[in-house]
C-alpha cells in the first residue's frame, strides 16, 4: 500500500480508502450487507495497509432508531477488537437536520447545520466510534453560501478546542467540484470529499487547481460509479428493493452505462487488466488526489482494490483517450 498526505492535515492516507456506506445494510440505500462480513473486510483492509476509513452519522440510519448508527458502531466494535486505534485515521461526517442530501440553494444554513446540532452529531458519534476524539469531521452537504455565516465557523472552533475533532472536512454536493472555493477561502477547511471518476472528470478544471496551491486534501468518493465501472453490471441486472441503484441505473441509463462500459474495456491490456483496475488507476493517476474510498462490503473486493496501490499511473496517452468517455450526469429533479 502506498501513502499521500491528505493536504495540511498532515495525515498520511492510504492511496486506497474504505468507504463505509455499504457496510451497515443501510435502509432504502444498500441493503443486503452481513455485519459479520463486513467485520471481517474491515479487518482485512487494515491487515492490507489500509489506514483510512470513511463513515457517516447517516449510515445505516432509521427512524425507527434515530440512536444507533450502525456504521460507526460497525467500526467501533472493530478499532475494540483489533486494538489499532492509533493506526487508524477515522472520518465522519455531520448529516443535514433536515435530512435533504444535496443541499437546496436558498435554504438557509440555519435549517442545515444550526450550531446545536453539530455538536450534538459530534458528540453522537464520538459515543458511537467509541472514540476521544475524530480525526476528521466532515459536512455532509454543502452550499458555498454558507461561507459569509459565522455560527458554523465559531462552533467548530469551539469543538476543535475541546479536542473532540482534529480536523474539518466538506463532503460537497453531488456533480457540483466547485461548490466549496469560497468556503475554501476561510481556511478553516482542510479536505474536500467529492466525486471524481472516469465519468465525472468536472474536478479537474478548477478544483484541484485550487486545491494543489492551497494544499488541501481531496478524497475521491464514488470511483468506481457505484459499481457502475465494476465492470459487472449489465443490461439484465436486477437491483433488489431497497437499493438505490435501483433508481440510479433505471431504464435508459441502465443501457448506456452498459454501452459505456463495453467501450471502456476495449482499452483494457497492460495499464490495467480489468474495469476496475482502471477505474482506480484512474483516480489515482491525478496528484491532487490524496485517497480513493470505494465501498467495499466484501474482503475479496478489499484485496482487488488495495492491491492497485503499488504506484504505477496510468500513461498521459491513456489519460487523453479517457477524456473522450465523460459522461456527466445529474440525477436530481431540481
């Protein structure tokens, strides 16, 4: 496994992350995780090199039991049973109080993150992790509006000297990189969580430009296109009840992923053997990109995936005939 710093952090990630979402059989979103095997991935990801794990407060959330979340206690009973606390760097990240994922222009941050209830998730999952102390605390929505208020940046000053959080992070909106700049500006921000893969290349243009003089660390979520450059799906595949997917690759978007795909394994050879390969070769070919974190509920896909950190980059002649399958897309109704 290699390592990045992740911007003024200082930290020093695995180039390949863990993202935690699918872990927790999470309602509505990805089902059909077994804890138990989940365990065992974390274990196994940690035993490979990995050291950098990415959860949400939200994660495998129901109203049902608005006090657990699973995720987080998923990892917490794995940092009690390996005792690697201090070789782990955890990120969180602060839900919406009004549970709307992206952020709406023109709703005020007042109903988004109201300081009471940062600190309340704060303390939420510092209690659920079983942790002193975060590594990383991350906004799970963003507008770069929010930048001109002062109640967030005061609250989190207030936590970080309490010593409850280390660092602070924005996990911004679906499809928009440049969401962030001005909040950037404040330079109380020190990563950017945001999606980058071979379909989605937008981050290029003005984010990571800004980010490589200001040193802030990226970390690249959904590499793999929620398994859409898995390289397994195909125009017969049927999502269960209860996973997202199910509306994400609905229909005709469905026959022009398939259609993407095919053409993009026809670039297969030495630079990369398989879809993903590429995939994560691709994500990792870009400095400015301190960690990928795809999903991983399976050890077979934590051993495929971290075995790509080996260093190698994908060729400028390769990165210049990717360009041509940008496939931006938004899957909002607003």
């Amino acid at each position: 496994m290699k390592y990045r710093v992740l911007g003024k952090t200082g930290l020093k990630v695995s180039e390949i992350g863990c993202g935690t979402w699918q872990l927790a059989n999470d309602p509505n979103c990805w089902v059909g995780a077994d804890l138990k095997e989940s365990l065992n991935t974390l274990h196994e990801f940690v035993e490979l090199g990995g050291n950098f794990i990415d959860t949400a407060w939200i994660y495998g959330y129901s109203k049902t039991e608005p006090n657990k979340h699973p995720s987080e206690e998923l990892i917490g009973k794995f940092l009690k049973e390996s005792g690697r606390r201090e070789e782990i760097i955890i990120a969180t990240k602060i839900p919406p109080k009004n549970f709307q994922w992206p952020a709406r222009k023109g709703i005020p941050i007042s109903q988004i993150f109201p300081d009471g209830h940062i600190e309340k998730c704060v303390d939420d999952s510092l209690n659920s992790l079983g942790v002193d102390s975060i590594d990383l605390v991350q906004f799970h929505v963003w507008q770069d509006s929010f930048a001109k208020e002062e109640g967030w940046k005061k609250t989190m000053q207030k936590i970080s000297r309490e010593g409850k959080v280390k660092h602070w992070g924005i996990s911004i909106n679906d499809y928009e990189p440049s969401s962030c700049i001005q909040t950037l500006d404040t330079g109380l921000i020190s990563t950017i969580q945001f999606i980058f893969n071979i379909f989605h290349q937008k981050p290029i243009e003005e984010l990571f430009p800004y980010t490589r003089k200001n040193k802030i660390g990226l970390i690249a979520r959904v590499p793999l296109d929620e398994g859409g450059l898995s390289g397994k799906v195909t125009e017969n595949t049927v999502f269960q009840e209860g996973d997202f997917r199910k509306k994400y690759f609905a229909n005709e978007r469905l026959k022009e992923l398939v259609k993407r795909t095919d053409a993009l394994k026809k670039l297969l050879g030495n630079e990369a053997k398989s879809l993903p390969e590429l995939a994560l070769r691709y994500v990792l070919s870009f400095k400015e990109v301190s960690t990928a974190i795809p999903g991983m509920r399976k050890t077979e896909y934590v051993k495929q995936n971290t075995a790509i950190s080996d260093g190698k980059i994908l060729s400028p002649a390769l990165l210049k005939e990717l360009r041509k399958h940008v496939w931006e897309r938004n899957f909002y109704s607003f």
